[in-house]
C-alpha cells in the first residue's frame, strides 16, 4: 500500500516520480546541448584581418580578395576555432566593395576547394585544404655521403660544353646586338594576326585541341605543308609522308633511329651544322666527315671505308659556308645512296631566304627511287619557340618513325599546329616570307655596306646567295686570339667558323648573324667592335 500511496500523494501534490529513464534522458540532452555549444563555438564566424584591398593596383579587386582569403586559409592566421565565414553582404561591407566583387572571389575558392557549403548553415572551411594533396610532407634524413652516379657513355659523348646558366638563354644568348649567327627577327612576327588565328580555331575545334593528338601530326596541317612544298620548294609529295616534328633536330633523332643501328655510319658535312654531329652521335652512330667543296659534300669514298646509312646534307645553302650543291652532284649523291642502300637526310633551313635568284628545287623532288628524307622547320620562318617541323618521308619509312615519333613525346602542341594550318591555308605564311625576305635583304646589304667600311682591314667577308648570316675569313692569323677577347668584352657573339669543322683544319673565321638587328643596331654593335678592334691592335 505504501508505494500506490506515495504515487498517490506525489501526483496530487503536483509532483512526479523521477524516473530512471527519465533521468537517462536528461543526461543525453547535457550531452547533446554541450555538443551543439560547443559545435556553434567551433563554427563562430572567420574575421579576415589580413585582408588588404589595394583599389589603385593593376590586380582586379576580386582577384586580390581571392588570392588573400586563400592565403590566409593557408597559412592559418585565423582563429582555430572560427570556420563559418560570414555572409556576402557582411563581407562587401567590411572590405568596402560590392557582393559581386566578394561573389566572385568566394566562388573561385569554393571552386578549387577552399570552401564548402551547407543547406540552411551557411559556407565554411573546408575540412581539408587543397593544399594537403598537392604538397608532398618530407621528411628529415640523416646527411649521407654518397658516390655519385654512373652517367651513360652516351652523356658523356655529347660534343657539348655549355655548363650551368649557359643553357638557360638558349642558342641565341641573351638580349642585346650579339649578332649570333641564324636569328630571325622576332619582333617582325605577326603576333596579332597569329593570336587572332590561334583564338578562331580555339573557338571552332574547343576541347578537342586538348585532347591527345595525332603522332603523324594535324591533316589540316599535313595538307598545307604538301601544298607549299610542291608548289615552291619543288617537292613531290603527299600529306601522308608527311610528319609533324618539334624541329629539325627531333626530325634527325627520328631519322637516325629509324636507320642507324649503334655502331654504324652517319655522314656529315665537313664543316657543317654542329647540331647534326650531336644529335646522330647521340643516336649511336659514328659519325664520319665528309669534306665540302663549291658543289657540296663530296662523295668518293675510299674502298676500305665502310658505307654510310645515313647522309646529312644542306643541299639548298650549306651550313655554315653558304654554297649551293650543284645540279650534277644532287644527281650523283641520290645514285650513291641508291647504290650503297643508304638514305640522306636533307635538311632544308633558309631556302626561302635567297637574295639573288630563284632557289633550285629541294633534292627531294629529284629523288626517284625513295631515298631522300626531306625536312624543314618553323623556327628560322616563324620563330624557334613555336618548335614545330616537319619531315617528308618515303612511303617506306613513315609508319616506322611515326612509331619512333610516339615514344619520344606523342606529338606537337594540337593549338599550335591548328593555328599554323590556318596561317598557311589563309595565305599569311607566304606574306609573312615576302615580307621578311625584303626586309632581310635590306639588312643585310647595310650590313655589308658598314662592315666592309668598318672592318675590312681585319675581315674577308663572304657573301652567300642566301640565309642570315655572313662568314667573315681574318686576314691575320695571329689576330684571332684579339679578336676572340674583344668580342667577349664588348658582348657580342658571332660564332667561331672553327666549331663547326671535325676534321679539316680550318681558316680562322667568324660567322656573323645580321637578320635580327636594325640597321641602327647594326652600325652601332660593328662600330663598337672595330672601335674596340682598333685599340688593341693599331
């Protein structure tokens, strides 16, 4: 009776039993409460201190509240437990600039995952930076001394003696009149018109230029380069011997691995084109002067020799002399390599520069029986960063060095090579030739007008039929050394004649370029060096 009693008597005094379940209830209810506090600590509102807008910086405002937000996010200058941000509207007020301008920022940051939002909340940090998966934690090691490691003989091989920041300026060297022989003149380029170009096919083909490309290269391309050399270079091809390379000196890596086998015999000019000894040496092959007279290389070969594979060659203007191989040795090469199951190389640089006279046809075109391999580049017409050449090819070896071209590097930028197709096609390439051709040969009779004022008592200057440069013989031995001192000391570059010969021991020479320079930059660099030529030697 006690217990219905005291129920009895607790519910008519207003009062109820405490129940054990109820007591478990309010204890989870603490729980969650203190939860939910300390949840709504955790997300109290970020203040951005940092943040510093600067209205008369060339930086867009959005991009300047982007970049600080994410900066401050990153280094973790706010308080650790602030995660919420606060609203647009708050946020434009603070920094005094409209909820676009904030709309913007916060929409590229929500976008590279710096912020997440959530329904009914509100926009907070995310949990997890960007910044977590793209910087790699490192670790401390115990300093250790190691041996270093083996190079490759191949490395090793490489007739290249540049070291450290000499290669970062390239062949041309840095800024400034250094007459460096082969440079073109890069400031004529047709930016706009290129850029316009590059934007319609951007527009018209979109993503699909992103994309993996043809190792064989752009047909639109292939089609308006056999167009071109069938038309004024003479040659006789199709647009499915073509292939698209980054230069000429991908196009000989291709070539010599396609043919040479490690230890067999590439012929090259003697002098010639330094790049060429490198690049088939490089491929494994030994490689084999061959001495050059008024016709081009010449081709006895003495009996116990062995046969060549493959033969380089500058048939239109020889690099770095100037001549060009008569009809008669053109002829006799192509019966030689036919004989000797060989192929030549034919590098075709500086053909469409030629000042007197039309230029003859490229060897490709009088190549009956397969043997030519015919290449050209962009770098000397457009400009050497483009990094886009090509290579004819007999029928015979296009799908083997379409297979070497793709596990060297797939292929050529697909923009590039679109927009290119279109500045052929459109007809800007031939303009831009013509164009460039007169402007060349403007240059370079200046060049000869003030060098031979200025210069011809310490120079012979060679004048070639075409190309952009000059080779300068010393009249003098003895005043090579000078020479070689005061072109270092007043910064200008024409290139020792001596680095391009192997074997034949050469006259002391100079090769100059002249095409990428005024004519006031021109009279002021060769004043400069005879000025400074007189000094030491008079």
């Amino acid at each position: 009776m006690a217990r219905p009693l005291r129920r009895e008597l607790a519910t008519s005094s207003g009062l109820r039993e405490e129940s054990p379940y109820r007591k478990q209830s309010d204890e989870m209810k603490s729980v969650i409460d203190k939860g939910v506090i300390k949840e709504r600590r955790r997300h109290s509102i970020v203040a951005f201190e940092m943040v510093r807008l600067d209205r008369t910086a060339a930086e867009p405002l959005h991009q300047q509240l982007y970049r600080q937000i994410r900066d401050e996010l990153t280094s973790g200058s706010f308080n650790n437990n602030s995660s919420r941000l606060p609203s647009s509207r708050a946020l434009a007020a603070d920094f005094g600039v409209s909820r676009f301008t904030v709309n913007v920022a916060l929409s590229r940051l929500h976008a590279e995952g710096y912020l997440q939002s959530k329904v009914g909340s509100g926009t907070f940090i995310s949990e997890t930076l960007p910044e977590t998966f793209l910087s790699a934690r490192t670790t401390r090691a115990a300093p250790r001394t190691e041996r270093p490691g083996r190079l490759s003989n191949r490395v090793k091989d490489i007739p290249d003696h540049r070291v450290g920041k000499q290669f970062d300026f390239g062949i041309a060297g840095p800024p400034g009149v250094s007459f460096v022989p082969a440079v073109a003149a890069l400031d004529e380029f047709p930016i706009e018109v290129w850029e316009r170009l590059r934007a319609q096919v951007l527009a018209q083909k979109g993503a699909h230029l992103l994309q993996y490309a043809s190792s064989r290269g752009d047909p639109e391309l292939r089609k308006a380069l056999a167009t071109y050399l069938c038309d004024y270079r003479g040659a006789r091809c199709d647009p499915d011997q073509i292939i698209i390379t980054a230069g000429t000196q991908q196009a000989m890596m291709i070539s010599a691995m396609a043919l040479v086998n490690r230890g067999e015999v590439a012929w090259i000019e003697d002098p010639g084109f330094y790049q060429a000894r490198r690049t088939f040496g490089f491929a494994g092959a030994i490689v084999v002067p061959r001495p050059v007279d008024g016709e081009g290389i010449t081709i006895a070969r003495p009996s116990k020799q062995r046969s060549p594979k493959i033969i380089y060659v500058t048939p239109s203007h020889q690099f770095p002399l100037g001549m060009t191989m008569s009809l008669a040795r053109r002829t006799a090469l192509i019966d030689f390599a036919r004989t000797c199951n060989a192929y030549i190389f034919e590098d075709d640089h500086n053909s469409e520069f030629r000042y007197t006279g039309p230029p003859l046809p490229c060897l490709q075109g009088l190549d009956n029986v397969g043997r030519v391999i015919y290449s050209g580049t962009m770098s000397k017409i457009l400009y050497p960063s483009l990094r886009l050449g090509y290579i004819v090819a007999p029928h015979q070896l296009v799908e083997p060095m379409i297979k070497i071209r793709a596990v060297i590097d797939q292929h050529s930028p697909a923009i590039d090579q679109a927009t290119l197709a279109r500045f052929l096609t459109e007809g800007f390439f031939l303009t831009h030739i013509k164009r460039m051709r007169k402007l060349y040969s403007d240059r370079r009779d200046f060049f000869i007008e003030q060098f031979n004022k200025l210069l011809g008592k310490y120079f012979i200057l060679e004048i070639p039929e075409a190309g952009l440069h000059f080779v300068a013989w010393v009249r003098q031995k003895e005043h090579m050394p000078v020479i070689t001192r005061v072109c270092t000391d007043i910064g200008i570059r024409p290139s020792p004649l001596s680095s391009c010969f192997m074997k034949v021991e050469p006259k002391p020479a100079l090769t100059f370029g002249f095409a990428a320079w005024s004519r006031a930059q021109i009279r002021e660099g060769l004043t400069k060096f005879a000025a400074a030529l007189n000094s030491k030697l008079n």
